[in-house]
C-alpha cells in the first residue's frame, strides 16, 4: 500500500475527505519526522515505537573497488519496534 492509497482508506473509515486524509497523514508523518531528528521516541500503543538509533562511525568496503576500505560516518537511523497487539495480529497471518 503507497500513501495515496493509504489516505483513501483513512478517508474510507474516518468519513473525511481525501484531502483532509491527506493533510492528516502527512502532518503524521512531519511529526514523526521532527520527534525522531530531536532524539525522541513516539509510541503508539498497542502499534509501535518508532525511536532514533546511534549508528557509530565504522570501516566499510567500497562497493565499486571491494578491495578499498573507507570510512562510514556515525549517524541517527530510523527503528521501529512492533506492539504487541501488531504482532499478534501477524501471528494468525498463514505464510505464503
């Protein structure tokens, strides 16, 4: 599901227009973004944490010569951790 489609079925449930699902799930995703650059965690219960992660600077291998080492600067990644209500509902999911 893309986030067009993902807006109609908001829009679907709610009641609100597809411009207001819009707006809505992308302010979602703005706050998302400015919680996770200052450090902090957001919990949805029953959903998920979302939470920034240090990665700390390390030795890597040029894709383009495998035999050259470089440098891979420190960064802040994304992470989401599942609630528990998420992973029970995958757990009775048959795989295919």
């Amino acid at each position: 599901m893309n986030k067009v489609k993902l807006a109609e079925t908001i829009s679907e449930r709610t009641g609100l227009s597809k411009k207001q699902a819009e707006d809505f799930l992308e302010a979602f995703v703005e706050v998302v973004k400015d919680t996770l650059v200052n450090r902090e965690e957001v919990t949805l219960a029953g959903f998920g944490t979302f939470m920034p992660k240090f990665r700390s600077a390390r030795m890597g291998v040029n894709p383009q010569k495998p035999d050259e080492r470089i440098q891979v600067h420190a960064v802040i990644i994304p992470k989401f951790k599942a609630g528990k209500n998420l992973k029970d509902a995958l757990k009775n999911v048959q795989a295919e």
